[in-house]
C-alpha cells in the first residue's frame, strides 16, 4: 500500500504493519484530569479522538496489528524514578489523589484508555513507566513475534511521548508513519514544531500524513 506524505509516499504492507496508539488516557484527555489540572487546554488532545476512530476502526477491518500504551506506574512507584516523580507541583504529582483516582497510577480509572478508543479483543495493550514505548516494556518483542516492520502511530503528546516512541523505533529499524491530526499536544507550536521534525531531512525520523490518506490506502479484510 502506498500513502502520500512528507517527505515522500510511504510504502507499507499490511501484514508487517501494526497501528500504535500510545497513551489515549483519561488522566490526559478528559475535562477536570491530571492534564487539566496542570493548566492545559484538553480540546487540544481531544481533537485527536473522532479521526483516531476511524482510524482504529479501518485498522480493524483490514486486519492491522493493534498496539495500545498506558503510561504509568506501579501503586508503590517503585518503577518512577525519583526525578519524574519530583515533577510538578505538591498534589499534583504522581501517585497523588486526583479526580480519577491517583494520578498516573495502574489500575486507576484515570489511568485507562478513554471510552471512545478502548481496546477490543485480541490487541495488544502495553503498560510503560517512561515516555517511549519501548522503554522497560516488551513491546520490542511482541513486534518482533509477529513480523512488523512498520508503524502507524497516533496519540499524545506529539512531543512527549509521541516523539520519544519515534526515535526509539527508528533507532530500532522500524519505518514509522505519524498521522498528524491524530497527533496532539496541549501547545499548538509544539505539535506543528514536531511534526516538522519527524520528516525533516528526508524523513530523518519518518514520515508524516494526515488520517485521509491513510484511510484512501487501507483495503478491507475480505471475509
């Protein structure tokens, strides 16, 4: 399949490509969450939702590899390291009481997938103390198992978690397409600033388009 992008058309195959949605939380997206809380505009991540649907919808019916992230911790934080758990102000850090439980902490219903992307039988979802996807998890692996060479990748924020995942992959050998309007920061300029990034240079992290195009590309699995 063939998609037009930046720096130039993307070239994947549906069996070795697999969809990544990283880090569609509540404690990040939802009105009166972690992320409000810290002053940040959520309609600036939550924008990403409606064509992350469809996205993940047309990825189901052609058969794609799906792989959601979590970021967050252990109820002891024993997995945060004492330089992220510094950040923030005083009850407003990790581990603390929020309005969905403690913040950023597993099994919390902050720390879950927002409603309107959950997760469906048969797809991967990876729980991740750090930024990038492949930090401390073993999503290396469970990529490998399965022949995927290609990345689709969507979710929050742009350049945070996002980037971070870009460049591990990258360092990795995967070929990563980002879908930037389901991409999203809480500050505009950091998402358009690191878009530009991803395929400056001839593509010197991958690739990026918008969810149209990738739609246009995807092909339906035949019953």
């Amino acid at each position: 399949m063939r998609v037009p992008a930046r720096p130039a058309t993307y070239t994947f195959e549906p069996a070795t490509t697999a969809l990544l949605v990283i880090d569609m939380q509540r404690d990040f997206l939802e009105p009166g969450g972690f992320g409000e809380s810290l002053g940040n505009d959520v309609t600036q991540l939550r924008r990403t939702i409606a064509p992350l649907r469809r996205v993940l919808a047309a990825a189901r019916a052609t058969g794609l590899t799906i792989v959601h992230t979590r970021e967050g911790h252990l109820p002891d934080l024993s997995d945060c390291p004492s330089a992220k758990l510094r950040r923030g102000g005083p009850s407003r850090r990790i581990g603390d009481p929020g309005r969905f439980g403690r913040i950023l902490i597993r099994g919390e219903y902050g720390h879950d997938i927002v409603d309107e992307l959950a997760p469906v039988g048969g797809e991967l979802v990876i729980d991740k103390p750090g930024k990038g996807a492949f930090y401390a998890t073993e999503l290396d692996g469970l990529l490998a198992e399965r022949s995927i060479t290609s990345l689709l990748v969507t979710g929050v924020t742009t350049e945070v978690c996002v980037h971070t995942t870009v460049r591990e992959a990258n360092d990795r050998g995967y070929e990563c397409l980002v879908l930037a309007d389901c991409v999203g920061s809480y500050f505009p300029r950091f998402h358009s600033v690191g878009l530009e990034m991803i395929a400056a240079q001839g593509g010197i992290f991958g690739w990026v388009t918008d969810s149209a195009d990738l739609l246009a590309a995807l092909t339906p699995v035949t019953p």
